[in-house]
C-alpha cells in the first residue's frame, strides 16, 4: 500500500512536470508548476524530510509560485510561450542525458551508507541545538548557509537596481471578503513564524521556513491592506535585507577573535548563538521575499505614464 | 477503537467521493462559476471530512484541535480566492493582479 502511495507520487511528480513544460500559455504553466512543488513537498514528507517539505511548500511552491504569478500577469496570462520550450524531442533530448547520468551516479553508489549521519549525532551535544538539520545548517557547515543568505541578499540588491524604491500601488478594493480573511490570517501566519523559528532548535523548522511564513505575511499586507506599498529605503532597507548576513558575519568574527576559527561558537553559548542568527536571517529572508515580489510590481509614476 | 476506526474509515470514504465529484465537476461544467462551485463546495466538505475522520484518530485534544484548525485555515482560503475569481469572472474590469 505504501509502495503504491510512493509509486503514485513519483508518477504524479512526472506527469505534473511533462505537463508544465508542455503547457501553451504561461498561466497553465506557473499552476502547474504550484501544484509541482506542493506533490514534491509530499514526496519530501515520504522520504522523512520534514524541512525540506516545509521549505518546499512554503519556499518553492508558495512564495515561488506567487513570485511567476505575478510575473506572468505582467506578461499577460493567455500569453502563448516560444514553440522551442514545447518540443518533444528536444525535451527528451535535453532530458535523457541528464536522467542517465543520475541514474548511473546513483546506482555507481557503495550501497547503504549512513552518510555523515552518525559524525552528526555524535557531536549534536556541542552543536547547542537539539536538531540534527539545525546543528548542521548553522554550526557545522554554518560557512555554507552564510554563503546562501549572501545569495538571497544578492538578488535582493539586483532586483532593487532594476526597479527602484518608488511606491507601488496595492491591489486596492478588489473584494470585500479579501482584507478581512487577510486580517483573521496575519496574526495566525506571524504566530507560525516565530513557533517555526523557535522550533528549529529541537525539530523541523527554522530560519528560512519562518522568513518564508512572515514573508507571505508582509506581502499580504502590503498588498491588501495598504493603499499604495511604500517599501523601506536607505538605512532601513540596508539593515532589513542585510540582517541576516551581518548577524552571521559578526558571529563569526566574534569566534574567530575568541575560539581561533571563523563560525567557531564558544558550546556554553551555542545555543543562543545559532537563535540570535535564526532571528536575523528569518527577518532578513522575509524582506528579501517582500522585496522580491513587491519590488517587481510595477510603480505607481510607470502606471501613469503607461 | 474499532467502532472509532470505522466511524473515521466512513469519513474518509465518503470525503473521497466528494473530491471524486468536484473534480469531476471541475473538469466537465461549461463555465468558471459552475466550475468554482463544484470545486469550492466539493473541496471544503471533502477537507472537512478527512479532518473529521482523523480527529477520530488523534492521539490528544490538541492534535484535533490542530486538525480542525488546518480545516478553518483552508476554508478562509477557499471562500476568498472563489470570490476573488468569482468577481473577476464577473467583471473582468476588477482583475486585480498585472492590472491589465
């Protein structure tokens, strides 16, 4: 029953993937392509995942999906998509290769290994957290995820170039039942935030699935509930963006001035540590969604001249 | 427990028959509205029994309690986004996103 579960997922994943490849209009396809990340955060589920599922759903699918939404709106929805992405044989093609390689790496593997799974659970007590995933993400390779919350700043900086601090008009009056489900959900999603980033020490969870959750709240408010959307500039956009890197980058120096090493946490303060850096790169991974989908809509002063 | 087990395999049978109908209404009513109520009604009473049948199942009150609130969540959702469509289909000059 659990093999066919499986089988049924994997064959979904697929069939769901030929399918926003293939879509004619773009539309169809950024559906698709949600539906894609909710079937693949299941599959993480199955595979034992539970972080990857949430980051998957909230990340890939969610905000993600809403992030092409929009862009295909701008586009124009029924907009019919260049003949060269819908071809068969280029697909398979493109596709085989690929594929082939996986499955050669994979099955090149030496078996059942238990990874570095048990290098992990014997040092998790130095790590200050209880979360094997969190010990790993923000101590052991805590090199790694600084690097990725660079990443996000990056693009957040890109994006900013390209489009300016101007204000950008909400969706206004678009219904009457939207700003109030907006309202019984804003205090429910910021709940969840913090209950995910105070999680993240003992169980799935964690910076980016909390940044994820209070992102989408910020953008539900900005969007409904605000006439125009004034994003924060200068100094306020500089430290909401770049939170989560100072943060880390200080907490390193500070390690490598009294532990010798760059990231090194004293294991008395670990702990606390790796919370103070949650904290920063979860607001930091919420203005960077913010800034990412607010800041591509288009401004108020384009509208009018459009 | 055997009694609790076949009251939530009822549930879930019988959220899968209203899934199975929306679905098919989703897929064979001619226009949006049709489609929207066979997808909005299906949907929230299909959730709500597999909510209702798990509760059956859940091991304390807060798990139940998290179960149904997931429902409640789902149907905020829900009834928003048919509107949203619903007013868009309605009166195409009140599309909202891309403002085209």
């Amino acid at each position: 029953m659990e093999t066919l579960l499986d089988l049924l997922l994997a064959a979904g994943l697929v069939l769901v993937a030929v399918r926003a490849i293939h879509a004619p209009a773009l539309f169809t396809a950024v559906v698709l392509y949600i539906a894609f990340g909710l079937l693949l955060s299941l599959v993480w589920v199955r595979l034992g995942a539970a972080d990857l599922a949430l980051a998957e759903a909230a990340i890939g699918a969610g905000v993600t999906g809403a992030l092409l939404l929009e862009t295909a709106a701008q586009l124009g929805f029924g907009k019919e998509r260049p003949m060269a992405l819908r071809g068969i044989p280029l697909l398979v093609l493109t596709a085989l290769p690929v594929a082939g390689a996986v499955g050669v790496a994979t099955f090149a593997l030496a078996g059942e290994t238990a990874g570095l799974k048990e290098t992990v659970l014997a040092r998790l007590q130095e790590s200050g957290v209880e979360h094997p995933v969190t010990a790993v993400l923000l101590n052991f390779r805590g090199y790694d995820t600084w690097l990725e919350v660079i990443v996000l700043l990056a693009a957040v900086l890109g994006v900013r170039a390209i489009t300016g601090s101007a204000a950008r008009p909400g969706i206004g009056p678009a219904s009457a039942p939207l700003p109030r489900s907006v309202a019984v959900v804003l205090p429910l999603a910021i709940v969840m935030g913090g209950y995910l980033l105070w999680r993240g020490t003992t169980a799935p969870g964690g910076a980016f699935q909390a940044g994820a959750v209070l992102g989408s709240a910020g953008i539900l408010y900005l969007l409904v509930l605000r006439p125009t959307i004034e994003l924060p500039r200068g100094v306020l956009f500089g430290a909401s963006a770049g939170l989560g890197a100072i943060a880390f980058l200080v907490v390193g120096m500070a390690g490598l001035a009294l532990e010798g090493e760059f990231l090194e946490y004293p294991t008395s303060a670990a702990g606390l540590l790796i919370l103070l850096i949650e904290l920063a790169v979860a607001i930091s991974t919420a203005a960077a969604l913010i800034f990412l989908f607010l800041g591509a809509r288009p401004s108020v002063r384009e509208e009018r001249s459009a | 427990m055997i009694l609790l087990d076949l009251v939530t395999a009822v549930c879930l049978i019988a959220a899968a028959f209203f899934f199975l109908g929306g679905t098919v209404g989703v897929l064979r009513f001619p226009d949006s509205l049709s489609r929207l109520h066979a997808l909005t009604k299906a949907d929230n009473l299909g959730l709500g029994l597999v909510v209702l049948g798990l509760v059956f199942q859940a091991s304390s009150f807060l798990v139940a309690a998290k179960l149904v609130l997931v429902w409640v969540l789902a149907l905020v959702a829900s009834a928003t986004g048919a509107n949203l469509i619903a007013s868009s289909v309605a009166d195409p000059s009140r599309r909202t996103a891309g403002s085209e």
